[in-house]
C-alpha cells in the first residue's frame, strides 16, 4: 500500500475554513485510492480539528529545527510528501530532499499568500487591489517554493495565469485543482424566501480579508442597508472571533456578533442574503460555494468573486462600491422574484463550473503518472536544481545552528 506523508500547517479544521475543509478533500482523495496517510504538524492540537485517526489516518506530532524529523522520516518511509503551504516546504524541505530523495514531493499552495498580501498593502495605501505591486520577498520565497517542489496545486485559475504569465512557472510543475462539489447532483434547500430573514457573513476571522470585510460592513454597508430595512439583521458568525470583533456587537443597531457557529449550514440557509464584501484576498472563498450549496444569494465584491465566475452569472451581485452594494442587497433582499432568480443560479453555477469528485481522481492519476519517471520530470525543471542547492546550504545551516542553540539552552536550564 502506497504510503503518503503530510506535512500540515495546521490539525484541520473544516468546520472552521475553507482551507480545512480542501485539505479534508485531498485526504478524502488519498484514501479512496487506498493510500495509506501519516499527517504530521508541529502546530498545537485544537478542540475543533478532525478526529484523523477514526479515519484510518496515522497522525504525528513533529518539531521545527530537529533532528527528531530525520529519524521520523527514516521510520515513515513515505514514496509521496504532501506540504500544506509554502511554510512547510521552506521548513521541511530539506530534511525531506536529504532522507527522501526519491519522494514526490507536492505543494498545496491553498492560495498564493504572496498576493493576498500584495493586495491588503494596495488596499492599506488606498491603491486599487489590481495596482498591487507583486515582486516582493515573500513572492520570491513562495515561488521558490514552487521551483523546489514536483508539483503545485493550484485552486484558482487566475492564479494560474498569474503565475504562468507573470512569473513564467513551466506549466509542468503546477496542476489546477479547484474546490471540489463532491455530491453528483445539488439538492436544492427546502427553506423558502419568505420563511428566511436577516443577512449572514461567515468566516475564519484569522484571515485578515475576514475582519476587514467585517469593518467595511460596520462602517460603509450596513448602516445604509439598515436605513431602508429597519428590522433587518447582520448576523456575523466565524472561528477564532476576537474580543476587536466582539465589540462591534450592537443589537441596537442590529449588528449581531455571534463567534463560531455550531452549523455553519444552518446560519447560511436561515439567511436571506449573504454580505461579504472582500476588499483583498486570494484563492477561491468557501463561504461563497456553502451559500451556493445552500440556497442562498450572496453580494460580493470583485475580489470575492475572483476564480468562481465561470461561465453562469454571479448568484446575486458583484460591486466594488459601498454604497452599490448595499443598494443591491436592498432590492434582492426585497424583492422574491430576484432573489429566486439569484438562487437557482447558485445551483446552476455549483453544478456547471464547479468539478465533481472525478477532478480528484484526475488528480490522482497524474500524481501517480510524476511517480513512474520522477527523475525525468525533474530534468526538465534545472531552476529547481538551483533553488534546492541553495537552500540545503542556507536553511540546513540555519535549522541546524537553531537546533543546537536549543540543546545548549535545555543544558544551561538542566543546571
């Protein structure tokens, strides 16, 4: 049995976003192709990750700037090397190359982190998202990141552009691999327009779009919605809701902080509409397939919608401008006929531009197809020969140098 290595950024968490809920996906891929998974993570174990091992999944609890990894990946013996984000293959990488040299060794990028910040500096400065200046050092590093790996998923097509177009990546070392709509067929919610009220954002309030759409909300949108729809309600759920958060609770104002919804699909269908105006970001938002899923239209900003357009209309609007969008969240709100129309696109969009479970087998197959010629696929990519020579002389000295400094603190602490 096949055996593949995951190197997690974090224990997921899919109630809690998006990112968790593609890495249960890619897990769920593995599995059904009868591989067998060890997930390891040097983060601290969270109350709300996924109970891995009633899976079948081994998991592992692994150090940063340790031999103990060496010896980890000596026993785990894994023919494929999964790294959940840049950060752990910068970090990891090169123990992996030294003890593993014939691992295929695969990127999920999740988003380009790169341009998710690029865009949060321009919106900070007042720039416009698509003035962002790109060519900083963590898209250096991230794309080096890219180069040193076999293959990179990629989850939006723009990014796929992006990189191919601006960054000339050879098409052989990235793969695009969306979101995946698992049911055949989408079942349409039973809960009509008239027995749904008030309006819904939802999101991991660790990710900074999260909390700055919550801001623009606060300040700009709701108050002009809640002008024309005086007994209407925001209700904001999300993971990790901080005590800034908290404080824009204001039941008055019918701006209702909630924190972490215990159902995410509960909350979004109950609502009427969904509010998320994106300003920055990257990737494909979750938040936007659950509405789709679950019958409900959302408003969003161009940013938002980035990577889902597709070949059916938005299910609801797309503005930039505050005040556009609150003006559009008043008439789909009002008006059934809309709003119906806006639902049954959401439906339409789930099952025309989104890929069902066979994108994962495809997936699969061309991960499988890298490991027949492994060593011809990797001829073909010299600029990652390059990246990796560096890399083994200055991060392996560093991790090497920070682990002994560890071990002479744990001495001067023993007596």
């Amino acid at each position: 049995m096949p055996r593949i290595l995951v190197i997690g950024y974090v224990w997921p968490e899919p109630q809690s976003s998006a990112a968790g809920k593609r890495m249960m996906q890619l897990l769920e891929f593995f599995l059904q192709r009868g591989y067998e998974i060890v997930f390891s993570s040097t983060a601290a174990p969270s109350p709300f990750q996924v109970d891995l091992t009633a899976l079948g999944i081994t998991t592992e609890q692994i150090t940063l700037n340790s031999s103990s990894f060496d010896s980890f990946l000596e026993d785990c013996q894994p023919s494929i090397v999964l790294y959940d984000r840049f950060m752990m293959e910068e970090q990891f990488g090169w123990r992996v190359r030294k003890q593993l040299p014939d691992a295929l060794q695969i990127l999920d990028t999740e988003d380009l982190h790169f341009l998710r910040k690029a865009r949060a500096a321009a919106v900070a400065a007042g720039v416009a998202p698509d003035q962002a200046q790109l060519q900083t050092d963590l898209a250096k590093r991230e794309i080096a990141s890219m180069y040193r790996s076999d293959l990179s998923l990629i989850i939006s097509p723009l990014e796929m552009q992006l990189l191919q177009e601006e960054f000339q990546i050879p098409r052989q070392l990235l793969y695009y691999l969306p979101i995946i709509r698992q049911d055949p067929t989408v079942e349409q919610s039973k809960i009509s327009f008239e027995q749904r009220q008030d309006f819904v954002f939802i999101g991991n309030f660790r990710h900074d779009p999260n909390w700055d759409a919550v801001l623009e909300l606060k300040t700009k949108i709701w108050p002009l919605i809640r002008k024309s729809l005086p007994q209407a309600r925001l209700n904001i759920y999300g993971a990790y809701t901080s005590q800034k958060v908290h404080q824009l609770h204001n039941p008055k104002d019918g701006f209702l902080v909630h924190g972490r919804a215990e159902s995410a699909r509960v909350v979004i269908e109950s609502a009427r509409l969904m509010l998320a105006p994106l300003r920055f970001g990257a990737g494909i938002k979750g938040k936007f397939l659950d509405a789709m899923a679950n019958g409900t239209p959302s408003l969003t900003t161009s940013i938002g919608s980035e990577g889902m357009t597709g070949t059916v209309d938005w299910p609801g609007q797309i503005e930039d401008d505050a005040a556009a969008i609150a003006r559009a969240a008043i008439d789909l709100y009002s008006n059934p006929k809309k709003w119906k129309e806006a639902q049954k696109r959401g439906y339409e969009k789930l099952l025309k531009d989104f890929p069902g479970s066979q994108a994962g087998d495809l997936f699969v197959d061309h991960m499988e197809f890298l490991l027949k010629d492994l060593k011809g696929h990797r001829q073909s990519n010299f600029v990652g020969q390059l990246l990796q020579h560096h890399q083994h002389q200055s991060t392996r000295f560093l991790s090497l140098y920070i682990e002994e400094k560890n071990k002479s603190r744990l001495l001067r602490g023993a007596t």
